[in-house]
C-alpha cells in the first residue's frame, strides 16, 4: 500500500516539475561572463564594427527603430537599475508633476547603506517632479517603490503596468517584478528591450526634459533641507573626461549579477541613436563601448529620404539599393525597405486593403507595427510639459489594472497548463493502474 502511495506521489510530483520548466527560468540568464557574437557582422558590405567589450550591447535607430549593430542583443541578462527607464516612463505617463507624494513604509524600507536612495522619512511629502529627478538621476530605490505604490496603488499593480508596457513596446526578453530593479532571479531584460524602453520614453517630452537634466535640486520638504542631485552619467557630464559630445541622457546600473549597465542616447545633426551596453566590470568600460558605438554610428552610416521618411543605411547605399516588402494593415500599407535583409525603416502609405504579400522574410520589429499604424494626434508634441495622447493614459490606473487582469494570461502559457494537466491526470492513471496490478 504504502509503495503504491509513494508512486504516485512520485509520478505528480514529476509532472509538476515537467510542466513548471516549460516557463522562462533564471538559469536562463547568462552572468558567467560569456560574451556573445556580433550578429550584425556577418552581413554582407555592412560597416566593420569597433570592439566592443561588454558582454552584449545594441545600437539603435532612435528615429526608425532600426537595428546598427548587434551583439547578443536579445539575450537575458539582469537590468538593475536600468530598469528605472520603464519606472519612469510608467510613471510619467500616469501621474502629473504637482502630485504630493507621502513616503510610506513601502518606500522607506529601501533606505539602507547599500541601496541607493535620497534618505527619505516616514511621512515625508514632495511633488512626484521631484520623486521623478530622485528616481532618475540618484537612482533612488526607495522613491521608486514609493512611486509605484502611489500610481499604482500597491507595488505589484504598478510593476503589472510595467509588465504590460514592456509587452506594448514589443519586449519579448523582460520581466520586471519590481520598479527599482534591485536583484531577483526573475527580473531580466535584454539590451534591445532596454533600448526600446529608451526610445519610446525619448518620444514623450517630459521624460526627454528629465533625462537630459544633469543637475537637479529637490526643495526642502516637511522633514528634510535641501536635496542637490547630480547626474552618475559620465557621458553626460561635461566635467567628465568621458563626456560624449551630444550625449541626450542615459541610465546607468550595477548589482554583483549584473555588473554594471548602461542606456544611453546621443544626437547629432538630426540622428538619435540609443546604445545599451550590459556587464561589465566597470562603468568606464560601459562608457568607452557606447562611445565606440555613437562613433560608428555617426561616421559609418547616413540618413537617406525614402519615400518622404528619413531611413539609417551605410554610407554608400542609396534608395535604389534597397529592397521593399509590403505590409498591408487595414486600409495603410506598410512599405518596410532592407539593405542586405537588415530592416533599415518603414513608410506608411494610406491605402485601400489588398491581399495579403508573400511571406516576408524578417519581420518589422513589433513596436513598430503599432506605431506605424498610429495616428498623428498620438504623435508625442515638443512642449516640454506633454504627455503622449495614447487612449490607454486617459484611463485611470485603476481601469488599467482591471484591463490587465481580464486579459489573463498568453495562449502559449494556456497551451502549457493544459498540456500539464493531461500530463498529470494520465501519469496519475497510469500509477493506480500499476499501484492496483502489483496487489
């Protein structure tokens, strides 16, 4: 009896081990200190890229998302505090400057000696402005478990909304399960995610105004003097012998697993580009590659007009060395345009729907669909206090959060669960068959 009892017991519990490895694991997460290869090398007369040092990194087209260069791009690895760009956008879009923020318990339990914060106090108050530049430019961890209890009613409602922009934005390799990016095993991201969190930040004006502010002092507030802050971004800084001529703002982050990270934007003449450098042993080695990339994006490639639409190719290539596939998406198409199979830009054209174009061979990357597909009055104006005007920041948090729930869970989680279940009911069977045959 008892050896029957133990069988079955064997037989769910290695189901439900079967069925909980199917879902993305932290040993997915590389911190051995592997670098990856350079992807964008092997395409044919692409521009030779500089050395790079850091274990992966990206260079993106800020205006196009088009990808330069390519180094591990979308493999896992641990945030930190780079995981303040989705805190911030998060929060900028959902909370107005003059909001009065009170520091609770939520908040004040990040004030240790080894996390970064303001030294906020219980029952403290100030704008969410200020918790905006505290979470930004010192990196402040207790401000941003404060922000998000405040804008999302509790830190777990809020880290949903980030979950759920991260998944708007197209990042297919993040996860966040808090808003500060303190460490857990089952908080990730990938350089290109973090690089499309950038660029669509750099597209609302007040999280642009934030970014490019390298100084910042907070008002005395009810139990605190004077707060002066100052950026921890050496590209930014001009007293920093890593100045970077043109350096729009970044976000920098360390933890042991990490290393250090940094995201990082840059314009010149017109062309932004984004560049994200993860793990390394040291933030100049972060700055030196971001630099190499800027360089190379500055001085190997031009901007070309294609179709009305300004597009990122190497220099050299004109319109006529492009190729075009079309998309057709309602009554817009979309004309998406290679160089050597790389994606290089999109121009939307107003049109009359038709069948459905062979299969293409790459994909336009997934932000860029719905973006394509937006119309002007979403388009992000320059006046520095505008929010974008997406339908989803009209809704209060709290529609968002219930939006959120009610969309359950992805098809291929369902497919998975269900698979288990029969897995676990059959293997179930199959025991109390072989339990009742041996008696």
């Amino acid at each position: 009896m008892n050896k029957g009892i133990y069988r079955i017991a064997a037989g769910i519990g290695a189901a439900v081990i079967l069925v909980s490895s199917c879902t993305v694991q932290a040993s997915m997460v590389t911190t051995n200190g592997t670098p990856a290869a350079v992807a964008t090398d092997s395409i044919a007369n692409w521009p030779a890229a500089p050395a790079v040092t850091s274990e992966t990194a990206v260079l993106m087209d800020a205006d196009t998302g088009a990808i330069l260069y390519d180094k591990g791009m979308d493999e896992y690895r641990y945030p930190a505090s780079t995981t303040k760009l989705m805190t911030l956008l998060v929060a900028i879009e959902n909370s107005s400057p003059k909001d009065v923020v009170t520091f609770t318990e939520t908040g004040v339990r990040d004030v240790t000696w080894d996390s970064s914060n303001i030294n906020a106090q219980l029952g403290e108050t100030m704008t969410m402005k200020d918790c905006w530049f505290a979470a930004y430019i010192k990196s402040a961890n207790e401000v941003c478990a404060q922000i998000a209890e405040y804008v999302g009613g509790t830190e777990a409602n809020f880290v949903e909304m980030m979950n759920q922009k991260a998944k708007k934005l197209g990042c297919t390799h993040t996860h966040f399960v808090n808003a500060s990016g303190l460490p857990d095993e089952n908080h990730y991201s990938c350089a290109e995610d973090l690089a499309k969190i950038m660029r669509a930040g750099l597209k609302n004006a007040r999280f642009r105004k934030v970014l490019e502010t390298v100084s910042y002092t907070i008002p005395a507030t009810n139990l605190s003097a004077a707060r002066s802050l100052h950026t921890h971004v050496p590209l930014l800084a001009k007293e920093s012998s890593l100045y970077y001529e043109g350096c729009i703002g970044g976000k920098t982050g360390f933890s042991t697993e990490a290393q250090n990270c940094l995201a990082v934007a840059a314009e010149r003449n017109g062309r932004t580009y984004i560049a994200v450098t993860m793990r390394d042993t040291d933030l100049g080695i972060n700055c030196a590659d971001s630099t190499a990339l800027f360089d190379y994006a500055f001085n190997s490639f031009d901007s070309i007009e294609v179709d009305g639409k300004a597009m990122t190719v190497p220099k050299g290539v004109t319109a006529a060395d492009l190729t075009m596939e079309s998309k057709q998406k309602g009554k817009k198409t979309l004309n998406q345009y290679y160089y050597q199979g790389q994606f290089v830009g999109y121009v939307t054209v107003k049109d009359t729907p038709s069948p459905e174009p062979a299969q293409e061979a790459k994909e336009m990357p997934a932000e860029e669909e719905s973006e394509a597909e937006s119309t002007p009055a979403t388009a992000q104006t320059d006046e520095a206090d505008t929010n974008d005007t997406t339908a989803s920041e009209h809704k209060s948090v709290d529609e968002q959060i219930r939006e959120m729930r009610t969309e359950g869970i992805s098809s291929t989680v369902k497919m998975l669960l269900i698979i288990g279940g029969a897995m676990i009911v059959v293997l179930i069977g199959l025991l109390i068959a072989l339990y009742f045959k041996d008696r």
